[in-house]
C-alpha cells in the first residue's frame, strides 16, 4: 500500500510579520492537541537566534524552541536524521518544520521528497529578499500547493506610513542598502516598507 502524501502549509510574508511565530504556534498546537511528533529544523544562514534554537522576534508568542540545525546549502542530511529519531522514537514523525525556509538550497526538492514521504511539512521565509526579488526557492513552494494537499498563509507587516508593506528594506547605519551589497550579511537591519517608500539605490534598470 503507497504511503499518501503529506500536506504543505506555507506562511509568507515580510520582514516583521511574525512568521516564525506563527511557525511556532503550529508546532505548539500539533504537539499539544493533536499528539503529534514535529520535527522542527533551522538552515544554518539563520543567525537571529543561538545555534539549534528557532526564535521568534514576537514576545508575545510561543518564544522558542529547540531546532535541528542543518548545513543551508545541504538539507538531504536531515533525511538520515528523521530516521534516526524515528527508529529511536518508535513512530512516524508526523510533521517536519523549517523556519526560515529561503536560506536553504534544494528546498523545492527536499519539501517535495517529505511530502512524497508522507510527512506533514510547514515551511515559513520570506518571498523577497532586500532588492524586491525572488529569495531562494519560496515562491516555488507555491506550486506545491497546487500539486498537494496544503494552504499558503500571507502575514501582513505594515510600513511606518501605515501601508502595507511589501518589501524588507535592509538599512546600514540607518541608510538603505545598495543593490550591490551581498544578499545575507552579518548583523544586518530590517524594516516592513511600502512600495512607495521602497528605497534600492544603485538599481541597474
């Protein structure tokens, strides 16, 4: 008998919309009112939070919580991860969490592989990355929802005009970042804008 394939929830949204802490939220419901066993995994790219910890910026949520951290440029070692915790846990691991889900290569493939494993996966990150484009493979996952049971869930941010904003305006010493700058730095700054109030100096076109 074919195992069925999992379902794919998907958040999206800026840079301060509480992703993670939705991510966190979910875990938290599926291991307390459904009994299920979640996995929960962090690309190492993801710096806002000590190693092997997914935390969210939102002190009113579930805070955080302990993650398997694994290379961004290399998921597929999770997979002898998931089961080892499996053998050693006696049971299916029903669902399989990424936070941050932009920093990780291979993501569309890898999501793909657990759903056709028959595990439940959510995946959180943003769509666009500081120039407006797209940010890994975020927006893939959206065809993934076509193909499998799923839903995609859009937070909202709001830029200081009060607008919705729409995209993550990197700030260095308060100022926008050029286009050229690297697209993941170190300790870099973050805020929600509007398209009006989108800054990207050095824009090629």
């Amino acid at each position: 008998m074919s195992t069925l394939p999992g379902k794919l929830e998907l958040i999206v949204g800026p840079m301060r919309s509480n992703k993670t802490a939705e991510l966190l939220r979910r875990i938290e419901t599926r291991r307390e009112y459904a009994n299920q066993y979640v996995m929960l995994l962090k690309p190492s790219a993801d710096t806002k939070a000590a190693a092997g910890l997914v935390e969210s910026r939102n002190r009113n949520g579930c805070g955080k919580m302990q993650a398997v951290e694994f290379y961004s440029s290399n998921p597929w070692p999770v997979l002898a991860a998931i089961a080892a915790t499996e053998q050693k846990i006696g049971k299916r691991i029903e669902c399989i969490a990424i936070d941050e889900g932009q920093f990780v290569s291979d993501l569309f493939l890898f999501t793909k592989r657990l759903l056709e494993a028959g595990h439940d996966v959510m995946v959180s990150g943003l769509e666009l990355d500081f120039r407006g484009l797209p940010f890994g493979e975020m927006l893939d996952l959206s065809w993934l929802v076509r193909m499998y049971p799923g839903n995609i869930t859009e937070l909202v941010a709001y830029c200081a005009c009060g607008a919705k904003a729409l995209y993550p305006q990197r700030l260095v010493d308060g100022k926008p970042a050029p286009y050229a700058s690297p697209i993941i730095m170190a300790g870099d700054f973050y805020e929600p804008r509007c398209a009006e109030h989108f800054v990207l100096p050095g824009l090629p076109h």
